[in-house]
C-alpha cells in the first residue's frame, strides 16, 4: 500500500509538471504568434504571464529540474524559431537572387528581341531602300529608253516633214508645168474653136450655097464637091476634136462633170446616143484623179465609137466618200475579153496604167454580139 500511495504521488508530481510545462509552453507561442501578428501588447501580456508562472515555481529539486527542462524546451524552440527564420530568410533571398536572375534574363530576352525587332527594321528598311534604288534605276533606264524612243520619233518625224516637203515641192513643180501646159493647150483649143473652126463653119455655109445649083453641074464637078465637102466635114470632126483635147484647162476650171458633158456634146455630132449619169460630182476630186479619169473615160468611148458599131453609150460615174465608180455601157458588137488581156493595144495599157496610178481596179464584162460594160473603181 505506501508503494501504491507513493507511486501515485510521484504520478501526480510529473502529471503537474507536465502540466505546468504545457502551460507554460502554451504561454510562449501565444507570445510568439502575437509576435508574429505585429500585436505587441497581447504579445507583453502572454509574456509576463509566462514568467510568473516561472517565478512561483518552488526552488525544489523537481521544479528546478522542470524550469531547466522547460528552459531547454524554450532554447530549442527559439532555436528552432530562428533556424525557420534563417531558412525563410535564405528563401527570401533566395526568391529575391533568382527573381533578379529571372528579371536579368527578362530584361536580357526583353532587349535581344528589342534588338532583333531593330535589327529586322533595319534589314526591311535596307531592302526597301534597296527595291527602291532598284525601282529609281529602272525608271531611269525606262525614262532613258522613253527619251531615245522620243529622240528617234522625233527623228522620223523630221524625216517624214521633209519628205513631205519634199513631196510638196515636186507637187507644186508638177502643177505649174501641168498649168503652164494646161495654159497653152487652152490656147490653143480656144484658137481651133473659135479661130479654125468658125472659118471652118463658114467655109462649110459657103459650100452648102453651091448645093442650089449642084444638078446643074457636070458630073466630075460634083464628085468634085462632094469629096471637098467630104474633107471639110473631117477638118471640122479634128477641130473639134482637138479642141476638146486642149480643153484640159477647162477641166481644172469647171471640173470633170462639165468636161465629160463637154465631151458628150462633140460625141453628138455622130449617129450615137449618149446618155451620162453623175452621182456626187458637185464636189471636186483632187485634179489628177479628174484628169486620169477623164481620159480612161475619152479612150473607152473612142473605142466603142471606133470599133463597137454600137448606137448607144451609157456613163455612170458616181464619187462616194470611200470611191469613185465608174461604169460604161454599150449596144455594140462586143468582143472576147481574153484577147485583150493576152495582147492589149496602146490605148488599153494607157487606161490599166492610169487605173494603177490610184491603186484602182478596171473590170471588163464582154462578149460577141452582146455588148461591153466596163466597171472601174479607185479607192479614196
């Protein structure tokens, strides 16, 4: 029984202890965690308490050993407080190194891309630059090939000016010597006409009076009167005929309407009808096409009166803004066509010449005993 009672009671000493050392403990992080908090005052307050509860400790060997034991607790704890508090510390600085080392290679990466931005700048600025000087050159080349190409228009152009000056002076020689000879065969033609044929016509008045007495006459007389009357007839057919050849003047005056009808008037004097259809001819045509035309027109007629033995002519001639057309039609006998092209007279390559001289075409639609129609057209 007293072993009983006294190992409860050695129980009951180190259940206080223990208690008391719990207490205390509980004292001392209270005071530390206000602490900690940044409460100062609640920190104090937890802390005077835990050095009272010190203080009233008996100074018997148990307690001693307790306040020693709890003395040591405390160390260790602060210890261990400060070891944290070192280990946080080292943290911080750890955290705060690698945040600067982070930040470095940031602001590293930061200033390589800015630098590489710049440097890609300036590689785009240089290639434009570069595209552009490329662009200056071509231009250049282009503006120095746009010049040349002007310099040689420029060129043609004085070259064409002269040739049509050129053109125009020969021109102009060409229509002088044509008007100095137009000149003198309007003189000539108006001297046949009026000289020559009106001593013709009265020659002719005179030789009819004899026709009143012409039975009363031996008969180697009248033959006689009749071949001078016969001759007389023919001077009168070439003075008149040759008249209308040096009428030329007279086309350049009045234009190849009113010479075709001059022409039609000297044709009448023959036992042929002639009928002339104009189309446009109010306006003058350029006088070498008027001249060329009137004589392709006088060649075909004198050959339907020569050689057709047709007793009716007809002329069409019509002036359209793209042409001139001109169509001859007659009643005569008609020929082959073939003959004249394998061997055509002089009139006939005169009238092919002067239709090539405008770049003309002349067309012949012939044959025996129906007739002949010429067509000729001659651009503009």
């Amino acid at each position: 029984m007293p072993n009983a009672v006294q190992n409860y009671l050695q129980g009951l000493a180190i259940f206080s202890q223990k208690t008391l050392y719990w207490s205390g403990r509980t004292l001392f992080f209270l005071s530390d965690a206000y602490q900690e908090l940044k409460l100062p005052k609640q920190a104090k307050r937890y802390e005077d308490q835990l050095i009272r509860l010190l203080n009233n400790l008996n100074s018997d060997q148990g307690n001693l050993a307790f306040q020693e034991l709890f003395r040591y607790q405390m160390d260790k704890q602060s210890l261990l407080k400060q070891f944290l508090q070192n280990q946080k510390e080292l943290i911080y600085q750890r955290s705060l190194t690698w945040g600067a080392v982070l930040l470095g290679l940031l602001l590293l990466a930061i200033g390589g891309i800015y630098l590489f931005r710049q440097w890609q700048l300036a590689a785009i600025r240089e290639a434009k630059i570069a595209q552009q000087n490329e662009e200056i050159a071509l231009n250049n080349k282009n503006l120095a090939l746009q010049e040349a190409e002007l310099a040689r228009k420029k060129e043609q152009v004085a070259i064409q000016q002269n040739l049509a000056l050129l053109r125009q002076k020969e021109l102009e020689t060409q229509y002088a010597r044509l008007e100095a000879q137009d000149l003198i065969q309007q003189k000539i033609g108006e001297e046949l006409h009026d000289g020559v044929g009106s001593m013709l016509a009265t020659v002719k008045m005179n030789l009819l009076t004899v026709e009143e007495v012409l039975d009363r006459l031996p008969t180697e007389r009248i033959a006689t009167y009749n071949q001078a009357n016969r001759l007389l007839d023919e001077a009168c057919d070439k003075v008149r005929t040759l008249s209308h050849e040096f009428g030329e003047a007279l086309l350049k005056q009045f234009g190849l309407k009113a010479q075709l009808e001059a022409l039609l008037e000297a044709i009448g004097t023959s036992k042929i009808e002639v009928e002339l259809v104009t189309h446009g001819l109010n306006q003058r045509l350029d006088f070498q096409l008027e001249l060329n035309l009137y004589r392709i027109i006088q060649e075909l007629v004198h050959n339907v009166i020569k050689h057709a033995q047709a007793t009716h002519i007809s002329i069409q001639v019509s002036y359209f803004k793209e042409n001139v057309n001109v169509v001859i039609d007659d009643n005569g006998r008609g020929f082959e066509v073939q003959s004249i092209q394998e061997s055509p007279g002089l009139g006939m390559l005169s009238i092919q010449s002067r239709v090539n001289e405008h770049d003309g075409h002349i067309h012949f639609d012939s044959r025996p005993g129906r007739g002949t129609t010429v067509m000729i057209d001659i651009p503009l």
